[in-house]
C-alpha cells in the first residue's frame, strides 16, 4: 500500500526508492557468505564426509549441545535471579550492582578464560592458597576442579554471558510485569508466587531473547573453547580445514552449524510467542516500592548479586591490572599499541557508521514503503549475526575476491592498470565482515526506536504535507535517537572485541586489539597482553553503562524480528 | 538515505580520517615484501627489522594462527603476498598442493640448506628445525633415554600429558608413527598413548611442563624450544623448565622426529626478487644466529653454533624420515586421532 500521496515529490521518491535499495543491500549481504559456503561445501570430498560424520560430528555435536545447555541453564538462573532480586527487593548495595552487574558483557570470553585458567591451576593463587593451608604437598594430592573442561567452559562463558539475560529480563521486570506483580503484591501474593505466577511468566519473551543472543555468542565463540580444550563444532570446523586441508569438509560442517543456529532461531522464536500483550510503558512503570530485605536476607541477597559481578568482572579486571603492574605495561609502554588502538577504532568507527546507515535505512524502509519484500530483507539482513565469525570469514573472502576481479576486468577494459585487491586485501574487508556481523543490533535498535513512534505521527505529518525527507529529519530521526545511541555503542564495543573475522581478514600490517592480544596468546603469554585487553575493556564499559541506564536492550530485543 | 546521513558522513570521515593516518606508508628505498606469516610476530619482527636495516626492503606482514594458504589461494592473481612463512611440513606440503607456491631458483638456497630440508623442486625451502621431543620430570623419572614407542607403554598409565593431537605439532608426530610403522600399528599405539594420558588433552607445550611440576604427569610431549624459551626468557615459567628434563626421544629404529619452519614464494608474488632476497637472507648467518639464539631453533645452515640450552639436551639424531613421508601421512594421522578419541 502507497505510503505517499501525489503531492509528494519526485525526489522524495528517490529518497523512500534508496531506503528500499538498502533494505535489499543489507539482505543480499547477510546472505552472501552463507550461499558462498554452500557452493564450497557442496564439493565432492571422497569419503571424508563419512568419516567427519562417523567420527568427528557426534563428538562435536554432543559437547556443543552440553556446552549450550550448560551456558542456557547457567546464564538463565544467573541472569534472572538477580535481575529478579534487584528489580523485587530492596537490599544492601542494590543500586550499585544494578550497574555492576551487566559489565562482564565488555569482556571478550577467551580473555576470561585465559585469567580464570592462570587463577585456577595447580600453581595459580587459589590452589597455592589451598596448599599451603590444608598442608598438602603437591597438586597429585588433592582433588582440584580442572577449569580445562567442557564444566569449565560453562563456568567461563556463563559468567560472561549472563548480562544478555539480566538486561532483558530486568527491562520486562520493571516494566509491564511490575504493574501485574504491584496488582498480586496488594492482593497479598507471597514474593515466591508472585516470582512464579506472574513475573517469570510475563519476562519469558524478553529471557528466550537473552538466551538466544547468549547462545549465538557461545557458539561463534572459538578462543575460548580452544584454550580450554573443549571439542566444539566451530573447533571441528577449524581443525577439518586446517589438519586435512579441506576447506571443504570445514564448509559442509559449517553448514551444520549453521542448522544448529537456525534451531536456536526457531526456539528463540518459540519462546517468544504470544508476545502480543508486551506492551511497553516507557515512564512510570518502575515498581513504586521494593520489598526490603533486612538482616541475614539482605545479606544473602547482596552476596547472591555480588557473585555474578565479582567472578565476570572485578576479578578479571583485578587480574589484568595487576599484569599490567607487574609485569611494568605501563612502564615499559609498547608504542604499536598505539597504532593498533587507532586502527580498532578506527575500524569501529566506520564499521559502525555504515552498520547503522543501512540498519536504520532498511528499516525506515519498512515503515515508509510497507512492502513484504522490504520486510522479508530486514529479517534476512539480521541473519548475519548467527554467523560465526570464522564461518563469516571463510564464506566472505571468495565474493570479495570476486568483486574485485569486476573491477580488475573494469578498469583494464578502459584501459586502466590493474586495480588489485581494493576490498579482499584492505581493511574493507574487515569492515565489510563487521557491517554483515552486527547488522541486527542495528536492525533491531532500528525497529524498537521506530515502533516507539507512533504511526499517527506519520499520517499527521503526512496530511500537513511533509515528504519522507522531512518527516525523517523533524519527527524520526529525533524520536529514534536513544535507538540509534544505543546501537550505535553496541556495535562500537562489539566491533572492538571481534577476533576470529578480523584474524582471517585483515590486511598486511594491521592489528587490532584484539589480534594483538591474540598474538601474545598463542605464545602461551597472554598476560603481556593484558594492557591492550583493559583499554577493550574500559571502552566496552562506557555503552554497557549507557545500554543500562536507557535499559533499551531490553526493549530492543522484544522488537527483534 | 537522508536518515542520519550528516552525523554519520562526519562519522565515518573522523574513522576514514585514523585509519589513513595508521595505514602503512609503503614507499621505501629497497621497495617491499610482502610476507603472511605463521612464525609468531613477537619472534619474527626483530628478524625483518635488521633485514630491513641492511636491506632497505620494507617488509609487510599479515601473521596469524591458521588460514593464510587458504586465503592466498582465494586472492588469487591479484594477492599481495610475496612470502609465505610457515610451520610444519604438512602445511607447507598444503600449500604446495593449492597451488599457491611456485619454484625458485637459488644458488644459495640449494647449496646453504642440506637436501632432506627442501624440495628437490624448489617449492619450499627449510629455515630451521625443531624436534617434537619429550618433557620427563626430573625427581620422578629415573631415564634419560625413551622412544615415542614406549609412550604406549601401560607402565605410563595415567602419566602423560599432551596437548590436542589435532595440533599440528602432534599431528606431523603420529604422522611420522604411521610412516615408519604403518596405520594399523599406529592406530594400536594411539590407543595405548590415549589410555596412558592423564588428563583430556589441553594446553600447549608449556602447560605440559606445567602439570608435571603439578604431579598431574610424569611425562609429556613437547617442541624442544619451547623449554628453552621457558628457561631463558620466562622468568614466571622457569621453574616449569626447572622441575622436567628434556629427553631426545627417538624411534625404535630411527631417530628424533623433526619438523621445519619453511619459506614459500607464493605463485603470483609481485615483489619476486625482493621476496628471494629475503628467502636467502633467512639462510644467512645474521638470521640464522638470531633464529637458533632467540628462537632456540636448529640451524639449517651449517656451520652455526645451537644454543646451548638446546646443546644440552644432548646430540640430536635426526630421524632419517623424509619430510615428506610425514606430510603424506597428515591426514591419515588427522583421522586417526577421531577415530580413537584421543582429543574426547
């Protein structure tokens, strides 16, 4: 149906007619990679295929169905118990862990591992400690849990991961659900009840988001399963390609992964129904009274809060500050970390620029055009972040290397010289692989700002005679503003952790923080990294605190597609 | 596109803006060469630098961890590099057979490098050598001889450790088994290796020093300069050094299983000459000093000293093996290792 009447101009259809081409743009770049690892992948490989899927998916599959399983029921008891406990009850150092809690989101997940293992080894503080009280004289001694395990990898990524719950579930508490459990509280329901019947139920949409999100982030994770020696599917992927050179076998066990990703989708999806009755009050829907907790209660729920906080954040910070002490980071400053912080922003920046260019385009496109086509692009266009990073990465070079032989065979054809490869070998090709990585955060962001805006807004504007241009500049743009910030900081952060898109694809002489940090890694010396791993770290902190305090994740995430 | 178009331009104009000014300057004197590395950053730069000093050849690097065949194969024609450095025989036979190498032909490469170390057609070149050997704890292990044999042996039940026999490093080892023994025999002493580990395989070659220092093993599979790098340079680490003791461990009939860090001009280099320079510099005795000195590897070029940290493991017997007996095995190797699973 036509948005605009006749008295619109013909270059205000120009405008609408771009928005539309970028919708298709973002969806033809979500796709790309994933067609081109098909084609790879529908190579013959002799009879590999029956051995991966004798002796090396069943594997894969199972650790990576208990690893996810682990993280979900982790991350979900963690995320909802505190969101639950802060946003109930009235309790010693509430308001400062409602800020403290999310921030284990700015720490990439392989960097958490590598501190927990130095921690948590025979010869790290705590099992030291043990020994020296208990009197026990080596480590054969005793019984320790190893934190190289699949247990231990739960542990890690859970306590990384569970902020995605948390600031879902918290939005959903505070808002509709508060007004219901304030109706409960009055008729005299017990907390307990009051958690069961009305507030768990009402939050599942906004946790099945959470979880989602918290699960596409354990399986794009490989850093961290590696260290910990965890046999994933994205570490089959890796070790088919790289172990029996078969770029081939990796792409059609990526393509498996890749069903997995779907089936996540599809339960996300599921969780999510009958969201219907989720509608937002923006003000004035925080609950009016806590119930206080005193005595020995409020201890107990301080300390329950201040765990989550204490494992995913201050005692991964306290481990990194101390290195960079120790080991004179500061001191003995490596001036290429410089350079290397540049070109992460750098990157960010212009990653993020474009991100939001074509999340918010694509989706205005939506509203302005109202076609199922357009919409059907901005839900292609979110695929991209189920893609694992290496997945990403394998898919992507042979299109970019594509569309630079066009333009080789273009510039020769007018008698040019070669132009080379302007996209594969520049820092194009990072940005591109963040543009299609993070897409859906703006998407999403997009849509939960626009849907905030009430669509009489735009009939009036439209009976007063304004166009699409005007009506974008006065009304949208403003109104979609928080949107935009919060996407725009989210995608910065995420852009600056990305590691195994930007390891494959990065141009000769460039590193990135965290290619930087990874270099130290694989030499087993992490902790001479621990500089570069703090200043992620410290700009992760600013948006997470942002995101919180608009607690727009939360809503966001409802407005997913 | 109106949407945000004016605070987005200045957006991505402020990014443009520090990327260029980080970018590389590539005009340089003696020109560039482009080089993907696996030789880890850290190790190799100091090495480029004074190749750079003498030179005045700019050297690039993309260094990584995996995927740099695969990538220079994708770029195709029009890819950058020049110089593939990498590990391990098995992927320097991988990226001989992508196609993404091309001959050389060097005086100096033939006669400074001894034949078993390159390719009788001049595809790769070996720069130096490691052996994969093992790491014994010095108060619990009485011998100082043993062979990869014997690792399958039940006496060690519960005494190994290793890292994942996907890496590389180990892959090229069972690789080797299969060579001298045959599948059958090696899938039996996997069985037995895996039955005598003392915990799912992890870590690197240094955590391996580390559980023995812990009690966790006796035993474990390393590259000799990783204990080197432990004890000289790591001052945290040095007592994982101090606790094990390097034995040269070789085959029943032959001898300690080597690898090699080789040198590749890639198929379509576009500094070709400059590339060579710097394959043949590597050989020299400036780079082979800082290879066996700050990297604790084997020359491969005669006549330089082995550090003596790496001396006192003892006299090294290479196994006579070729190279490439181990990088044919690779991938049965690579099977192998799920079908007994030894990584689960």
């Amino acid at each position: 149906m036509e948005r605009w009447p006749t008295r619109t101009s013909s270059n205000q259809w120009v405008l609408t007619g771009a928005t539309g081409a970028i919708a298709v743009l973002a969806a033809v770049l979500a796709i790309t990679p994933i067609v081109s690892l098909i084609v790879i992948a529908i190579a013959n490989t002799g009879d590999l295929w029956s051995h991966l899927a004798r002796y090396v998916l069943p594997v894969a599959m199972l650790h990576t169905v208990m690893l996810l399983a682990g993280v979900a029921a982790a991350t979900t008891v963690i995320g909802v118990g505190t969101a639950w406990a802060v946003s109930t009850f009235e309790f010693p150092g509430r308001r400062i862990l409602t800020w403290l809690l999310p921030l284990p989101l700015s720490f990439p997940t392989y960097i958490v591992a590598y501190v927990y293992v130095d921690l948590l080894d025979a010869f790290g503080p705590v099992q030291s400690a043990l020994r020296a009280i208990v009197g026990w004289r080596s480590a054969a001694d005793y019984w320790f849990p190893n934190v190289r395990s699949l247990g231990g990898a739960i542990f890690v990524v859970s306590f990384v991961l569970y902020p995605y719950v948390y600031l879902a579930a918290r939005a959903m508490f505070q808002t509709q659900a508060a007004q219901l459990a304030e109706a409960a509280r009055v008729l005299g329901a017990s907390p307990w009840r009051l958690a069961y019947e009305i507030t768990l139920p009402l939050a599942r949409p906004a946790i099945a988001v959470g979880l989602a999100l918290v699960l596409l982030e354990t399986l794009n994770d490989i850093g961290a399963s590696e260290y910990l020696g965890v046999p994933t599917l994205t570490l089959s992927i890796f070790a088919t390609w790289l172990n029996r050179g078969s770029l081939e076998g990796a792409a059609q066990l990526a393509c498996f992964m890749l069903l997995i990703v779907a089936l996540l989708i599809a339960l996300e999806r599921y969780g999510r129904r009958r969201r219907a009755f989720v509608a937002l009050t923006h003000q004035g829907a925080r609950l009016s009274s806590r119930i206080s907790l005193r005595g020995a209660m409020g201890f107990v729920a301080t300390l329950a809060c201040l765990v989550p906080v204490l494992l995913g954040f201050l005692i991964p910070i306290g481990f990194l500050v101390r290195e960079v002490i120790v080991r004179g980071l500061l001191i003995g400053f490596d001036t290429d970390l410089v350079r290397h912080a540049l070109t992460t922003a750098g990157l960010a920046v212009v990653a993020t620029a474009i991100v939001l260019l074509i999340g918010f385009s694509a989706v205005a496109a939506q509203r302005y055009l109202r076609k199922q086509a357009i919409a059907a692009c901005v839900n292609v266009g979110s695929i991209g972040y189920a893609i694992p990073g290496t997945v990403l990465a394998l898919g992507l070079m042979s299109p970019l290397v594509w569309v630079d032989e066009g333009i080789n065979a273009l510039a020769r054809l007018v008698g040019g010289p070669g132009t080379g490869l302007l996209l594969a070998g520049s820092m194009a090709a990072v940005i591109v692989a963040y543009v299609i990585r993070f897409l859906a955060i703006a998407i999403g962001f997009a849509q939960a700002g626009f849907a905030r805006i009430a669509i009489e807004f735009d009939d009036v504007a439209r009976m007063l005679g304004a166009g699409p241009n005007a009506l974008a500049r006065t009304i949208h743009l403003p109104l979609a503003r928080p949107a935009i910030w919060g996407a725009s900081l989210l995608i910065f952060v995420d852009c600056l952790k990305e590691l195994p898109a930007t390891l494959l694809l990065r141009p000769l002489n460039t590193e990135t923080l965290a290619t930087y940090i990874y270099q130290f890694a694989t030499r087993g010396n992490f902790e001479e990294g621990s500089l570069a791993a703090l200043i992620i770290v410290a700009v992760g902190i600013v948006p997470i605190m942002y995101i919180t305090r608009r607690a727009t994740l939360g809503s966001m995430m409802r407005n997913r597609p | 596109m109106s949407i945000c178009a004016r605070p987005l331009a200045k957006l991505a104009l402020a990014g443009a803006a520090i990327v260029a000014t980080v970018a590389p300057v590539f005009a340089q004197t003696g020109g560039n060469v482009n080089v993907y590395t696996y030789r880890e950053r850290g190790l190799i730069q100091p090495i480029f630098d004074v190749f750079t000093k003498e030179t005045g050849i700019k050297v690039n690097v993309i260094s990584a961890g995996s995927g740099l065949e695969q990538r220079i194969k994708t770029e195709g024609a029009n890819s950058p590099a020049d110089v593939l450095l990498t590990v391990d025989i098995g992927r320097v036979q991988d990226a001989v057979r992508l196609g993404i190498t091309q001959q050389v032909k060097s005086d100096v490469l033939d006669k400074t490098i001894q034949p078993q170390y390159r390719d009788p057609a001049g595809h790769w070149y070996g720069i130096s050598l490691r052996s994969r050997v093992i790491y014994a704890s010095k108060e619990r292990v009485p011998q100082n001889a043993i062979t990869y044999e014997e690792l399958a042996d039940p006496k060690w039940k519960g005494k190994i450790c290793t890292r994942s026999g996907q890496y590389i490093y180990n892959n090229a080892l069972f690789a080797a088994f299969i060579a001298h023994h045959g599948e059958a025999k090696a899938e039996q002493w996997l069985k037995g290796l895996k039955a005598n580990l003392a915990q799912r395989p992890s870590g690197g070659d240094r955590e391996t020093a580390r559980d023995i220092l812990a009690g966790k093993c006796d035993l474990g599979i390393g590259n000799t300069y990783y204990w080197a790098l432990m004890l000289n340079k790591e001052a945290d680490r040095k007592p994982w050094a101090e606790a094990t003791k390097v034995i040269l461990s070789t085959f029943k009939d032959g001898g300690t299983h080597m690898n090699i860090a080789a040198a590749v001009l890639a198929r379509y280099a576009p500094n070709k000459s400059n590339a060579i320079k710097l394959m043949e510099w590597l050989v020299g005795e400036t780079a082979q000093h800082m290879h066996a000195d700050a990297n604790f590897e084997y020359p491969v070029r005669a006549g330089i000293a082995i550090n003596p940290t790496i001396a006192s493991y003892g006299t090294l017997k290479p196994d006579p093996l070729a190279l490439s007996a181990i990088a044919s095995n690779k991938a049965a190797a690579a099977n192998l290792v799920d079908k007994v699973g030894f990584d689960n």
